[in-house]
C-alpha cells in the first residue's frame, strides 16, 4: 500500500495529511496559541472528590477542572500484550486522593465541549519505537503487530535492555529491531523523565511540568513506520529540519523526504481542500452510486449505508453484500479522516445470509487495522446494526475547523420563512394590545419579508429589511411618529 505525508506550515498554523493509495485518511492541524494538550504532564492540585462516581476533578491550570477516574488502571491493556501481569504486577488498587493534594498526572484526552480533560496517573512517554512507563515495571507489545513470535521476540528484547524500576511498551515501528535500536530511545526518555520529576519537585500546582512535542513532531513519532514512501514537505527549511530529526532514530527514512516546489501550494496539488469539504458533509458518495449518511451526536455518532444508484448485475443478496463491504471500507476511511470518537452505531442494509454478515465484520475489522486508535468491532444486535466504540484522544475534524450555526444554533435546521413572520406578527398585536402608541416596525431579512408581504397582516404594520438578520431572527418595535418615514407600509 503506498503511504505519503504531506507537511505545510503557514504563520500560525501547521497542517499534515496522511495519504493510503492516493486517498486521504487522516488530517491534523495545530494553531499556534491552541496547542492540544493531551499528552502534556501536569502538576495538579485536587479540587474535588466524589467517591460515589470514583472521580476526582483536578486543576491543572487550563482553567477547566481536569477529570480523573479514582480506579484509574494505567494504560488500556487492550492495546498492548502484557504477561506476568499477577502480585504486585496486577492492577493497581483505586487511587485514595483528598482534597488539595498534588498530583503529578498526563493529559490522556482532550477536553471537549463541556468536558474537561481526561488525566491519568499513569505516566507515558513516547519515543518512536518504544514508550517509557516509569511508574510501572510491565513490558508490553503492540497488539498491532500481527505475528506471535515476533511479539514474544521483541518482548524478550524490551526486558533485556528496560530500566531498573520502569517498563517499556515496544511500539508497531519497531518490527525486525533488536534492543539495542531501543537504546537511544531509552536514554532519552529516562533523561526527560528526571527532568520532568526535578520541574514537578520544584514547581508550584498547578503548573505544566512538560509539554509534548509540536505536531511534526509528534507525526515523525507516531505517525511514520517504514511501510511510508514520501514525506513531502512545502518549505525547504521545513524539510532539512525533518530530515535532521530522522536521523535520530530512522536515518533510512531522511532519504524519502522531499521538499515540495511546485507551482502552486502542497495542499491545492493533492485537493486536500477539497476532500475535506466532502469530509465535513454528512452524505458521503460511494464509487458504486450507493451512500452513506453520517450523523454526529453527543453520545454517539450513527452512520447510514443506503443503496443510492447502485442496483448490482446479480442476484439481490449478492448486490447488497458488494454494497455493503465497499461502504464498511469507506466507513472506515471517514471514521479515521473525521476523527470519530466514542459509540458508533452503523445501520448497513439488511443481508439474509449469515455467512454474509460474519464476513462484512471482518471486512470492517480488517478496514480498521491501520486506525491508530483503538477500535472495538462489538458485532451485530437483534436489530441487525452493528456496534463499535473508537478511542476518543482529540477533538474531532469537525469540531476543530467547524463552529455551531449562529442561525440554526447547530441543528441543522431553520424556522420555515412564514413561520417566523406569523411570530414576529404576534408579537407586534400583543405590543399594540399592551396600549403601545406609535408605528410598529417589524425588521427581518429578505425571505421573512416576503412572507410578511404575502400575509397581508390586519392593523397595519410597518417593514424594516434587514440582510444582517438570520432566518430565525425578526425584531418588532414601536419608533416615535416619523420614525417610520421610507418603510414600507403593510396592510
């Protein structure tokens, strides 16, 4: 599969694409001045304790209390094998906090919406082969790596050469390597994390003891595995910076970076733009005719497969199935470029056949191999929808480049012209029952003045348009006599 990365930066912004087979699967941006924070350690001061709900909430100086989760077990196990995991190796017991304690913690999600971050206890730090885990003596392998003698190797690897005191997880990137290729990443991370202990010992909570890289960066770290073929980079002196930083740790991946010079901008030669006003519509075409129809919620996000154009040349089922599996690839790709997280619950259209559906689940499964974050497939209900959680870590694409609606205030949906006409008429009968004297000015926007027109309102109002107005908004008010001259009159 042909893998690309595309970096451009621009005065405060940095953008990366991440490209499969020409198509565009993941995008991240950072603004300057609004740099995530998941990730970054902190030494915080314990604001709140609910012991029915096992959480604490902690300040961490972001200005929005920070949630952590008293039975707190560290790293999700999932992700990773773990052996030996019994006596003291076993999860650790609920945390016992109170408040005003200090706590050094992780930022492990972002805040989002009304929520405050999500912290942790568990203290990560990730290099591009292995991820240092100080407060823990556990070697655990990537579950991603798919052969079981490999991951029993490069465990045996990760024991042989981990730290006193502290464990290792050996990342995907780090397949065919042996522990001494660990050790540059070893000893950096042993030297932060006693940089990051000396800033929490002396700092005052809350404050941040450690930031984590920018986002080039953070792509370089976890982002780029051997199976990439181009890292193409828009400013030369972008791309002798990247090339620097590759030979740290992958020296035979500086040779595919490329500095971009075309004529016109990176982003413009791939129709990144483009592609990611199709990644903000809900209604997703798929190459057959059929569609897909993307909702997102609070609690969950629900996508539709309908059929569309596609009518198949066989058999009804046979159609369907062929459908079906192209869409749950698709899914997969829109999930992983929208950054989809939580519950989703995906309504494909209804097969007959069992064995079809066993093998769509593995279709969608094998669709989500290359999504970084983790995914639970939980299979089929009674109702025949599919089930699957996705790690949430980031804001998501939409809530990273989208603001809520000033007119529908984020529904999607405005008032119908003349029902806001026949409002706004109400409004000004009860203001003339109310014994208010003077000409009653209704001002609304083109579409409601219409509406207003064609009503033909008793009483007689006067009309005020107004382009500034939304198609919700009407202002009905009474002006001293001569106020009304040049409006139009209605009765």
């Amino acid at each position: 599969m042909k893998r690309e990365i595309l970096i451009d930066r621009e005065p405060g912004l940095v953008r990366v694409a991440v490209l499969e087979e020409g198509e565009l699967c993941e995008y991240f941006l950072e603004r300057e001045g609004a740099e995530k924070i998941a990730g970054n350690l902190y030494k915080g001061k314990v604001q709140n304790v609910l012991r029915g709900m096992q959480a604490a909430f902690v300040d961490i100086g972001t200005g929005k209390n920070a949630f952590l989760y008293l039975g707190d077990e560290g790293m999700d196990r999932r992700d990773f094998a773990f052996s030996g995991e019994t006596g003291e190796d076993a999860a650790p017991p609920p945390l016992r906090v109170h408040n005003g304690q200090e706590l050094l913690v992780q930022a492990v999600k972002e805040p989002e919406g009304s929520k405050g971050a999500r912290l942790s206890t568990h203290i990560s730090l990730p290099g591009h082969f292995v991820v240092l885990t100080p407060r823990s003596g556990l070697v655990g392998v990537s579950r991603r790596i798919g052969e079981e003698a490999e991951r029993q190797r490069l465990k045996a690897e990760a024991e042989r050469v981990k730290p006193e005191g502290m464990g290792l997880i050996v990342r995907t990137a780090a397949v065919g390597m042996t522990g001494e290729d660990f050790l540059p990443d070893i000893r950096a991370l042993s030297a932060l994390w006693q940089e990051i202990c000396a800033r929490a010992q002396a700092g005052r909570a809350p404050c941040c003891v450690h930031r984590d890289e920018d986002l080039v960066a953070r792509t370089l770290r976890d982002v780029l595995t051997g199976d990439v073929d181009r890292i193409v980079v828009a400013d030369a002196g972008e791309a002798e910076r990247v090339r620097r930083a590759l030979q740290g740790f992958a020296p035979e991946m500086a040779r595919r970076v490329e500095h971009y010079a075309g004529g016109v901008a990176l982003f413009d030669a791939y129709r990144i733009e483009s592609r990611l006003d199709k990644a903000m519509q809900r209604k997703v075409w798929l190459k057959s005719g059929g569609y897909l129809y993307i909702e997102t919620t609070e609690a969950l996000t629900v996508i539709d497969v309908n059929s569309g154009k596609f009518v198949g040349s066989h058999d009804l089922q046979d159609t369907v199935f062929r459908l079906n599996c192209e869409a749950a690839k698709e899914i997969a790709r829109q999930v992983r470029l929208r950054d989809i997280g939580g519950i989703i619950v995906i309504d494909f259209i209804d097969m007959q056949s069992e064995e079809h559906r066993e093998t769509l689940l593995e279709v969608l499964r094998e669709a989500f191999r290359r999504d970084r974050n983790k995914v639970n497939v939980a299979g089929l209900t009674s109702l025949g929808l599919v089930e699957m959680t996705r790690k949430r870590v980031r804001t998501s694409l939409s809530s990273a480049v989208q603001r809520t609606c000033p007119c529908c205030g984020g529904s999607g949906r405005v008032m119908q012209e003349e029902h806001t006409a026949r409002r706004a008429l109400r409004q000004a009968r009860l203001l003339r029952a109310s014994g208010a004297a003077g000409p009653i000015v209704l001002s609304v926007n083109g579409e409601t003045a219409g509406a207003l027109r064609r009503l033909r309102p008793a009483g007689g109002v006067y009309l005020e348009v107004d382009a500034r107005k939304g198609p919700n908004d009407y202002h009905v008010e009474t002006r001293p006599s001569g106020a009304e001259e040049g409006l139009e009159y209605l009765e």
